[in-house]
C-alpha cells in the first residue's frame, strides 16, 4: 500500500480521514487496537525521511493513550510539512 502522494490537497484530505478514524475509539475504544499501529504505519508512509518517521511514533503513542484521540495529528502534521518546515525540497533531475 503506497501513501506517496504529492499534491498537498491529498495529503491534507487524507490526513483529515485519517483524523476522522481516530474519533472511532470514542464509541469502540477496542479500535486503538488496531488504528494506533496501522496509523503509525500510514504516518511515516505519507511523509518522508526522518520527520515522517518521527510523526509515525508520536501518532502512534497518541493513538495508543486514552483520552488523547482528540489531537488531530495528521493535520497538525500536514500544517508543519507545508508552513512551518524550512527544509528545502530537492528536485529529482531525472524528471526534467
């Protein structure tokens, strides 16, 4: 299952459903089960490197605590790739 997705608005569309899913527990608090690891997984999957790894432990352990299913992750991870990092974006030159 490939999350490589580049445009922005998916990442943020997808980012807002994965959100959306955490609210599940809520009703079934047994989903945490499932849903902490598997959005860790998709977390390191829809950004790359290092941060993206990083965002997968944090939203795993978010997803895994009780109560803290609130904290919309993905989102708040999406704000920080496309406002506050300061990374620069390198180009693959086989693409030209």
């Amino acid at each position: 299952m490939a999350l490589k997705h580049n445009s922005k608005i998916s990442k943020l569309f997808l980012g807002l459903c994965f959100d959306a899913l955490g609210y599940v527990s809520f009703v079934f608090p047994v989903f945490d089960i499932i849903w902490a690891p598997l959005s860790g997984y998709l977390m390191s999957q829809l950004y790359d490197g290092k941060k993206g790894k990083i965002a997968g432990i944090i939203v795993f352990i978010e997803e895994a605590l009780p109560f803290s299913d609130v904290i919309p992750t993905f989102t708040i991870m999406w704000i920080y790739t496309h406002y506050f990092d300061k990374t620069p974006i390198v180009k693959d030159e086989s693409s030209n």
